[in-house]
C-alpha cells in the first residue's frame, strides 16, 4: 500500500481496490494520514473488497460510505 501511495502513477481522484481476507478484521476508512479515503468496504463470504480514492479533489461524485468501515470479523 505504501508503494501506491508513493507512486506518481497513482494521481488525483484515482481509484484503489484492494483484496483481502475477512480474517485481517478490517481496514481503516482512510489510509496514509487521508490520502486514501475509503469509499466502499463490502463482504464476499471471505473476501472483503476496500475501495479507496486518492487525494480526492472533489470533482468527482463520490461519496465515502465510512459506515461500511467497521469490525467485519463476527458477521456472517
């Protein structure tokens, strides 16, 4: 993550999905001090997709959903 984070491939208003199991609990609604700002979080069985955007300007009409960013370790 800090690799993306760092890279200047990754610009303004890009949009980050990341993979990964249930069993790591959950991931914050922003990322790297607010340079990711979560906007989805949802469950598929094990797998838990995070949808991040960078340095969001606010061009876009994007929304976060940081309610979805909450503890997904005992839900079924």
């Amino acid at each position: 993550m800090s690799a993306l984070a760092n890279s200047r491939l990754v610009g303004e208003d890009t949009l980050i999905v990341v993979e990964y199991p249930v069993e790591l609990g959950m991931f914050p609604p922003s990322l790297f001090d607010g340079q990711f700002v979560g906007l989805r979080n949802r469950r598929y069985g094990r797998t838990v997709l995070a949808v991040y955007v960078n340095r969001p300007s606010g061009r876009l009409d994007l929304a976060p959903f940081t309610e979805e960013f909450v503890s997904l370790g005992g839900k079924n």
